[in-house]
C-alpha cells in the first residue's frame, strides 16, 4: 500500500492552497497595473519572436519537403541496384531457360505490388529491346523498343553507374491527371557479368503522380501554402491550409503572372526566404537529376521543353500571405489587455511549476524504487523483489490451485572469465546473460539475479515438471552460447535446477532448497560446458 499522508498534513496542505489563493487574488489588482504598463513593450517583442519563429518554420517546413522528396529517389536507387543483382536474371543470360525469367517476373511483380510509386519495371539489351516488362497499367510505349519510344541517343550509357531520365505518358494512364503528375521518372542501372561487361539494363518508372500524394500530405498546412512549380513558373501543385489565399481562384495557377518580381529571385537562386507586400517566401530547388552525383536526364520527345540537358529541376516554394502575418498580432493585442489572458498565462505558469515539482519527485522515486528492487548490473529484478514476486506465486497457486516452478540457474566456468578477461569483461557476460534470460521467458514470468553468477526463474501455469524441464534445457543452451565481446569469444556453462510448487515444497525455504539440490545434480551431469537436447515442445 502506497503512503498516505496525516490528516495535519493535509489540513496544512489546503491552507497553504487557501493562502496561495489569496494572496493571488489580491495581488491581480496590482499585477494588471505593472503588466499594463509593459504591454506595449512586450507587444512589440512578442510579435517580433513570432516573426522568427515562421521564418525559422517555413525554413525547417521547406526542407522537410526537399528531404521527402529527395528520400523516394534515394530509395529507388536502392531498389534497382538489388534488382540489378537478380540471379535469375543472370541465370536466364547464361541459359536463356525461361524459367530463370518467370522467377524474375514474380520478384519484379512482388516490388510493384509493394511499392505503390512505382509504374513499370523493365529489363532491356544493349539495343532497348524489351527482355522482360512488367506494368501496372498499359502504356503508349509497352512493347516498343526503348530507344524508338524516347528518341535516338536517349539509350542509357555505358559508362554511368546509374541514371535517372523522364519521361511523360499519356493521360489516359492516369485517369484526370494533370501534366506534372503524368510523367514518370524513369531509373535506369546497368546490368554486369562476371566480367564487368554490360549486358543489359534495368529500369523502374516512379509516378511522379504518388509524388504529388506524398507532398500534399506532408506540407498541407493552416495558414500557410505550397507551391511546386516548373522551371518556367508553372504551378504543378499547390497544398494550402484552411484558409486558401486568393492564390486558389481559378485562373491564378500562374504564379509568374501574379507574383512577377518574387518570381525572379525565386529562379535566379538556388533557396532562399525573403519578404514582400504579398507575404514571405521560402524557396528551395529540388534536382530530381543531378550530374555531380552519376545521374542525369534522358529526355522524352513528349516531356516537355522545360526538361533540358542540366537536369530537370524543381521549385519548391512556400508562402505566408501578409494577412495570416498580422492576423497574429491582432490577436496578441487584445489577449494582452484582457484580464483573463492575465490569469490565464499566470495559472498557466504556476500549473507549469506544480508540474515540474510533481515530475521530480516522481522521478525520485522512480530511481530509489529501481535502486531498491532491481540489479544494477543486469537491469533484473533482485533478490528482495524476488521472493516478494515468489510469495505473491505461493499465495495465488494456493487460492486457483495451479503449480509454478522455480530454476535455479548456476553459471560454470564464469570464475575462469573474470581471472582471465577482468571483471569489466565478466560484468558484461552477465549482461548478455540476462537479456538471453528475458528472450526465452513470457511476460508473466520473472527472471532475477540473486548473486554473482546465480540466477532464479519463475516459470508461472506449469502444467507438469516436463514443462519446466523444457524450459531450462532452453536456458541452459541459450546460454552455453559463445559470448562474442569484441574480438573475443568466450564460453562458459550453465546448471539449471528445477523446482515444482507445491510437488517438491510449499515454503519459499523448502522450494530453493530443493532447486539448488536439483541445480548440483544437473551440475554433475552436465560437466561445464555440456549441454542436453532439449525437448522438441
């Protein structure tokens, strides 16, 4: 039963309450009267913080969206490489056996079943003829030769580790979807023999319409828009908050026509954020293709002028109309000079002490309870929690009738570690000795270390002693296990002795008793570092 305080304490502790009560209530009067005379001061910091604080938001919210963005293509390159490496492909090369291929059909169909980005994923020879082509829909180039679909000279090099080209299909493909969520960055890696010579390539095409998906739900914000636009200004998506600027009227989807002057710095520059009359923009450039890292673009005929040799780009921008920027100084003018604003920062900030008080006293006691119940050492619970938890097992086998065991678990040959490898090195066996312990056992069960090198287990619900048995054959080649330390291996035994309630004792004296018995016999079987097979259940 937890403490429970005097009924002196609590009088004290509701006058002290009383007495803090009123004490504020009389000092409101005067505490309006100083407050009122900063609140103008206060006003004008206040409303400057919050200035930075948007700009350090749109900041982090822009490279947030850059790093989504920046992750898919990173996690498609991965992708290719592990489908470049398919063994059933270089099977089918070597053989031409078509069963090589349809294995390779079932990898690839498995990918695009999981990734929900991607559209196709292809294998193609030196020539861009088609060797195996797996779509989720039909396109206009399912079929064609690679290079007649996107143009001579648009064939993947042989000299480049992996490249990135785009390419728009038609519409019909994707339902209503507009242009930018039409086209599909396609990755291309080459595929090598033994010999390191390319035989062929390998290609995923990501939907750039799953793109726009994950962009809306990650910077779709209140107050605040995103923008993705095309080199030329066009606005290829846009996720606005709850309150949608004059930006979403129809006709307003060119950003270039409506915001000229931002436009200009916004694509002479690689990011930035600067403030206007309209409200603050924070842009960053998104290369979806970039030369400096081995990728670069291989360009549709239908992908449109604004894909050009330098890679294609992106801008991502975010906005903050100039009325969501004042709107929150309206609102700090009037809460300043409102007396229940006052109180409430003011109770605010004494629930904010009352917490921190409360949080470290319990903290406090959370570390002399850890400190009292539990090994320091292993992190399980110790010899006092134990025979608490073996008392509490007694009482309540007694009143359902149900039997439990109890292991009694000797470690050999650990005197031999901590002679040879020090204490520190023994110390850690034990560590790695525990969490074994804690992998084999369920949650109602309890595993404590009682001394050095023992260990006790309860095992709760025995049916009969073959279960326990079972399980500390388990234990014992768990942990006979080699311990590997650093560039060490070490090796040590376990004895494990077996106990039933009530069969071989109805005390806690007469139960360890008849364990550690049970743990000597298992000790003379077992001679070190043998162990027993253990039962198949």
């Amino acid at each position: 039963m937890g403490y429970r305080p005097s009924s002196t304490r609590e009088n004290a502790s509701r006058y002290d309450k009383a007495s803090a009560l009123r004490l504020f209530l009389a000092s409101l009067a005067g505490i309006i009267l100083i407050v009122g005379g900063f609140s103008w001061f206060f006003f004008h910091s206040e409303t400057r913080r919050h200035i930075q604080q948007v700009f350090a938001g749109e900041l982090l919210h822009t490279d947030y969206g850059h790093l989504i963005i920046d992750s898919e293509i990173q996690s498609t390159l991965s992708d290719i490489r592990l489908l470049a490496l398919q063994n059933e492909f270089h099977e089918y090369l070597a053989t031409s056996d078509y069963l090589h291929l349809k294995a390779l059909d079932r990898e690839c169909r498995a990918v695009l079943a999981y990734r929900d980005c991607y559209n196709r994923i292809r294998y193609v020879d030196l020539l861009g003829e088609s060797i195996l082509d797996i779509s989720k829909c039909p396109s206009p180039i399912s079929g064609q030769n690679f290079a007649q679909a996107f143009g001579q000279g648009s064939m993947p090099s042989l000299d480049k580790p992996y490249q990135v080209y785009s390419a728009a299909d038609s519409q019909q493909d994707f339902g209503n979807a507009g242009e930018f969520e039409a086209i599909n960055l396609v990755f291309s890696f080459p595929i090598r023999d033994e010999d390191n010579t390319t035989k062929g390539f390998v290609q995923i095409f990501y939907s750039m319409q799953e793109l726009a998906k994950r962009i809306r739900l990650s910077l779709s914000r209140e107050n605040s828009v995103s923008m993705l636009l095309a080199p030329d200004g066009r606005l290829l998506l846009l996720a606005a908050g709850k309150h949608d600027p004059a930006l979403l009227a129809e006709g307003s989807n060119d950003f270039v026509h409506r915001f000229g002057g931002p436009w200009l710095t916004v694509a002479s520059s690689e990011r930035g954020q600067f403030l206007t009359s309209n409200g603050l923009f924070t842009f960053a450039t998104v290369h979806l293709a970039k030369n400096g890292n081995g990728a670069f673009p291989f360009l549709s005929p239908h992908a449109g002028p604004e894909l050009d040799r330098a890679g294609y780009h992106l801008k991502l921008v975010a906005f903050q109309p100039h009325e969501h920027l004042s709107t929150y100084g309206e609102r700090l003018l009037v809460g300043i000079f409102t007396p229940s604003g006052i109180m409430l920062a003011l109770l605010s900030l004494a629930a904010w002490i009352i917490s921190a008080r409360i949080t470290k006293r319990k903290m406090q006691a959370a570390r002399l309870f850890a400190r009292a119940y539990f090994d320091e050492l292993t992190g399980l619970p110790n010899r006092g929690l134990f025979f608490d938890r073996l008392n509490q097992s007694m009482g309540l086998s007694r009143r359902y009738g149900q039997k439990f065991a109890l292991l009694y678990i000797d470690l050999n040959n650990f005197k031999n570690v901590n002679d040879l490898y020090g204490h520190a090195t023994g110390d850690e066996v034990l560590r790695h000795v525990a969490v074994r312990l804690s992998g084999l056992l369920r949650g109602s069960d309890t595993a404590a270390r009682i001394g050095g090198d023992e260990f006790v287990v309860l095992l709760h619900q025995i049916n009969d002693r073959s279960d326990a048995e079972s399980v500390a054959c388990k234990i014992a080649r768990s942990i006979t296990h080699p311990y590997h330390l650093g560039k060490q291996e070490l090796h040590i035994g376990a004895s494990v002795g077996v106990s039933l309630f009530p069969d071989d004792g109805d005390s806690q004296d007469s139960l360890l008793r008849s364990a550690d018995m049970s743990m000597y016999a298992d000790k003379g079987r077992r001679r070190s570092q043998a162990t027993a097979d253990c039962p198949d259940n």
